[in-house]
C-alpha cells in the first residue's frame, strides 16, 4: 500500500501483478482492501490496481463544500490511471463504485475496456433512499463507530454474518480505525444519493458485464435487471445470495464468472 499524489488530492493505492491494467473501485465504505480476495486471484494475469477513495482509508479526507461527488471520484480515478502511466483499464465498480464507473465509462469511453458493475444502480429510488437516509441518521446521531457497524449489517447480510464473520469483522476494524468525520460521512452519503445517469446509461458501449445478488438489502437486485436492459449488448448474472458483498460472499464462483467474461471481452475489444 503506498499514498501517491495526483495533483488534486494524495490517495491510497495498492498495485499487484502485471499485465492488462484491471482498476477495482470500492464502494461507498471506499476501503480498498474489500477487492482483497479479487486481487489475490486477478493479478496472476492483470496488473491490478484498488484505492481507497477520498474520505476514507489511508488516503485524503477533505471538508470543503463541493469535496465528495461520484463524478470527483471518478476523476481521481483518471488521475491515479494518468500518474500510473495507465492508458486504458478493465474497470469494475461495486456499489457507489459502479455509479463512479458509469462518470468513466459514459464521460470518458477511450479510457475503458470493458466494464463490470457489481451490486449497484443508476439512480436512487425510494428504497435506496430510505437505507441511506437511515445510515445518515446514524451517523448524526451515534457518530461514526455505530454507522460503521450498522454498514456492516447492511453492505454482509446475515449469511456473511453466518458464515464469513471473521473476513466481516476484519474489514469492519479496518473501517473503524480510518472511518472519517461524521461530517465526511453525511457528505458522501448524499454523493450516493445525487448520482442520477439514468437517461445515458445507454449510451456505454463496452463490453459490459452486471452483477446483482437476490439477496442484497442494500441495493435490490432489480436494479441489475435495470442496468442489464439499458446497456446493449450487457451480460448479467444474478447470485441467489452474497449481500451486498457478492464478490466477498463467493469470492471464487465470482472471480470465475468474471474471468470467463474478461476472456471473452478481450476478443471483442
């Protein structure tokens, strides 16, 4: 793990393996070290590269008006690419992240291979609303360590709780030692609720993979279906459970699932 500065703001990264260039983007808990299982497995044949988004982790954590929006982010992800020397990049995004890979994907096309977006949406509808607002409400009102924990219960779900509890409970320490201001917390929670591309989202034209998890409580998993009908030419797959953590909950059945795609969108590009 190593802090680079590029040029706006100094992030936390971890690069590994060589070969193609493959960017993982957290979600909105932003730590890079949730894409831990993918880059023990992808950079055997990708140069991988995560990051722990602004506000969180190891890297910045600015409070000036204006610091935290997905379309930000995403040109912190075209800073780091540009100072990593990275022309162009298998992207996938969880979460908040696929919101910040849908900015790249439709606002800068040239830099993308192809896409994958994972557990997330396109615009908040009133369920997502209501987890958010609840989660801000939290953080207002308990302060940070009770958001961090009450995330967990929503991004695991309870099998992850079941059956994964010591990988939940040493993420969750991680996000506890580096969680940010309540007034960081607030502010990236309504970054989440801002992004709004849904009458573009057909305009990707990337080869375009999309996962969603039945069993998700955070974002429902129709909002995969939804991704999957705008983007021509998508691909999808749906897990009966995972969470909001698919990649976390099966890392191996979901790393083979995107490696298939990867192969086949290689031939494509």
């Amino acid at each position: 793990m190593t802090r680079i500065n590029i040029g706006t703001i100094t992030l936390n990264y971890e690069e590994r393996g060589e070969g193609p260039a493959f960017i993982f983007i957290p979600g909105l808990v932003g730590l890079h070290d949730a894409w831990s299982f993918q880059l023990d497995h992808f950079s055997k044949h990708y140069r991988c590269v995560t990051f722990d988004h602004r506000g969180t982790g190891k890297s910045d954590k600015p409070v000036f008006d204006g610091a935290y929006s997905t379309q930000t982010i995403a040109d912190d992800v075209l800073k780091l690419m540009d100072k990593l020397q990275i022309e162009k990049a298998h992207i996938v995004g969880t979460s908040t992240g696929g919101c910040i890979l849908q900015n790249i994907a439709l606002d800068h096309p040239s830099r993308v291979r192809a896409c994958i977006f994972n557990n997330t949406w396109v615009t908040a509808d009133e369920f997502i609303t209501r987890v958010a607002l609840t989660r801000k409400r939290i953080a207002l009102s308990y302060g940070a360590e009770e958001y961090v924990k009450v995330s967990s219960m929503f991004t695991s779900g309870a099998n992850q709780f079941r059956h994964n509890l010591d990988a939940v409970m040493a993420l969750e320490k991680k996000a506890l030692e580096s969680v940010g201001s309540v007034e960081i917390l607030t502010a990236r929670l309504d970054m989440m609720l801002a992004h709004n591309r849904q009458d573009e989202i057909h305009k990707i034209n990337k080869p375009s993979f999309i996962v969603g998890t039945i069993d998700d409580a955070t974002i429902p998993y129709y909002f995969a279906e939804d991704l999957h009908a705008a983007i021509p030419g998508s691909e999808m797959q749906l897990f009966e459970d995972g969470g909001h953590y698919s990649y976390r909950r099966y890392p191996k059945r979901w790393n083979d699932t995107i490696e298939k795609f990867l192969s086949s969108a290689e031939i494509k590009i």
